[in-house]
C-alpha cells in the first residue's frame, strides 16, 4: 500500500481477455482489399522481385489466386493490368478487350461475389509511363480526362464494382461520374485516389507495374508529402466532385493524413498500404530482424486507429490468415 495518489492504469492489462475487453481497435478481414497484377502472356506466375510474395498472373492462372483469396475470405481485390502493348495515349487502358477488362469478366463470372476494384490509371498502359497525355514534357490535364473517362467506362462494361481514378488529374472524379452516369453506370461508386502523395515508396509497385516514368516524376500531379492542408483541399474537391470513397497514399507515414480526413469528411477513408511499405518489412524479416507477422498487424492496427475504415495491402492474404488463428 502507497499514500501516493495516481491512476492504475495497469488494471487494465493484466490478462489478454482483460486486454481484449478494453481493445478499442479491430482488424477485420472485410476491412482489407488486395491488390493483384495481371499479364497478358499466358500460362504465368512471375514472382515480383522486389516485392517477395507478389506475383503477376496471367488470366489462365488467376484462379490459383483467386481460390485462395476465397478461401481466406478476402472480399476485394484491385486489379492492375500489365499489358502487351503501349503507345503513347495509352490506348490499351481503354480497350474493351484489354488486361484488365478481361481480368474483371473472369473474376465476375467465376467468383460474382468478389468485389472487383479497378486501379483507373493511364501509367501501366503508356510508353512514357506517365499517368496521362504529354504535351511538350507536361502531363495535359484536361486531355487526359477524356481517357480515362473512357477507361472507368470501360471497367464498369466489364463488371467492376468500384472505379478507383489514380491518376491525380484535376477534376477526375466530376469527370468520370458524369461519364459512368451517362453509360448507365450511376450505380458504380467511385473510389477516388484522392490524397496521393509524390512518394519514393512506390518504387517496387512499378516494378510489378512496369510503370516507371521514362523522364521526369510526377511531382506535377501527385502531391508534395511536406503538405497536408493542400490534403485537405484535395479530399474536399473529390467529396464535392462525387467521390464515394477516398483513399489516403501511402498510408504508413501519413497517418496524421488519414486522421484528419476522417474527422472531417462523412465517406469512408481507405488507407493504401503501398508496396514499399510491404517490402521494407518483408525484407527486414527474410534477414530475421523483426518478427514480420507482430509488425505487420501493428502498423495495419495504427491503420485503422489513425480512422482508415478500409486498407489496401499487399499483405492482406497473411493478414488474413493471422486473423483465423
Ligand atoms: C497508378 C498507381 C501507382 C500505385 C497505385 N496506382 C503507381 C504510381 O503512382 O506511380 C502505387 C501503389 C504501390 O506502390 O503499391 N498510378
């Protein structure tokens, strides 16, 4: 006994189910989206190398992947193409018979119930490898609308649940809202990749992407991570514009982001969980430097903590599984 006067704060640890009683965060399975790379060629499965793991399937071996997806009980995935061929207006993004047009009608009439994200971007479909249309250096603006207004439409003709715009053009979503709604698509919400910072973590993603810029970055259209009123800005126009969804990026060093925009805005708040975020940790536990499964459901926990309703991540299938044990 102690006259001291403080709180026992440690009441409240001193058992797993008296920790488990007073958990205020949860990770569910249904939170998480997985994203999955698709290639034309057939008869593959490449492993990316920067990213231990993943891997680029082609359609004919989709379904290994999506068994498993099912099995886990994985709802969502989001779906990147890696296409043949590519030009300089990235017209494979937008062709009716492309990657991931093929890729969303295999996953919707072999597994209905799996919610179909498409990533609409222009990069993984373009020679140059920017996310649109060039003109003198300079990624157009408002030429590169009408493309990917065309892509969305496009994605949503092959069944996609939810069109996810990536590419940071202004006014986007208006863009491809009016276009879904025009289509008859007024029942497919948008996903917008609202927050997207200019980050030096998606460097493994555009190795699995081959989405690399030939010249330049794209410090033009995403944003500068020194800023998060332009975040705030940037959110509002998309709440605006019609987005139904907004996704903060990457996640793991802007949770301050991802607080701040579900505090203020009402649509659910998905945090993407960027590639190299994933292959840091997978790196560090091949080497036995820390104990991959503690840390990965640590920063997803913060995740959600920070007020991220939804993850995308690369590691949603062993998340999944630590979730069962
Ligand atoms: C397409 C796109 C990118 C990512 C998702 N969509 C690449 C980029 O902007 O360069 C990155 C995802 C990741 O790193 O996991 N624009």
């Amino acid at each position: 006994m102690t006259n001291l006067q403080f709180d026992r704060h440690r009441r409240l640890r001193n058992s797993a189910n008296m920790r488990a009683l007073v958990r205020e965060t949860h990770l569910n399975v249904e939170d998480l989206i997985y994203p999955i790379f698709v290639l034309e060629e057939k008869g593959q499965k490449n492993e990316v190398p920067s990213m231990p793991g993943i891997y680029q399937f082609s359609i004919d071996r989709l379904h290994e992947e999506m068994d498993e997806v099912v099995k886990l009980g994985i709802r969502s995935v989001l779906l990147f193409g890696v296409p043949n061929h590519k030009d300089e207006v990235g017209s494979e993004a937008y062709n009716d018979e492309g990657i991931i047009q093929q890729a969303t009608r295999f996953i919707k009439e072999n597994y209905p119930e799996i919610i179909v994200v498409a990533d609409t971007c222009l990069c993984e479909y373009t020679d140059h490898g920017h996310c649109g249309v060039i003109h003198n250096h300079y990624v157009d603006n408002d030429e590169s609308l009408p493309l990917l207004v065309q892509t969305a439409v496009s994605q949503a003709k092959a069944g996609a649940d939810i069109i996810a715009p990536s590419n940071m053009m202004d006014g986007f979503v208006t863009a491809i809202r009016e276009g879904l709604d025009q289509a008859g698509f007024e029942n497919i919400p948008v996903m917008s990749y609202a927050i997207k910072y200019a980050s030096a973590f998606y460097g493994p993603f555009r190795d699995a992407a081959g989405s690399t810029p030939q010249f330049g970055d794209r410090k033009t259209y995403q944003m500068d991570p020194a800023n998060r009123l332009e975040a705030q800005r940037e959110a509002e126009s998309d709440v605006m514009e019609g987005a139904d969804f907004l996704i903060v990026k990457p996640a793991m060093t802007y949770l301050d982001i991802v607080r701040e925009v579900r505090d203020r805005f009402n649509v659910p708040v998905v945090a993407y969980n960027v590639s190299g975020e994933y292959s840091m940790v997978k790196a560090a536990a091949q080497n036995s430097w820390i104990d991959e499964k503690q840390i990965v459901l640590e920063k997803l926990t913060s995740m959600k903590r920070a007020g991220a309703d939804l993850i995308i991540t690369y590691a949603a299938k062993d998340v999944a599984k630590w979730i069962q044990e």
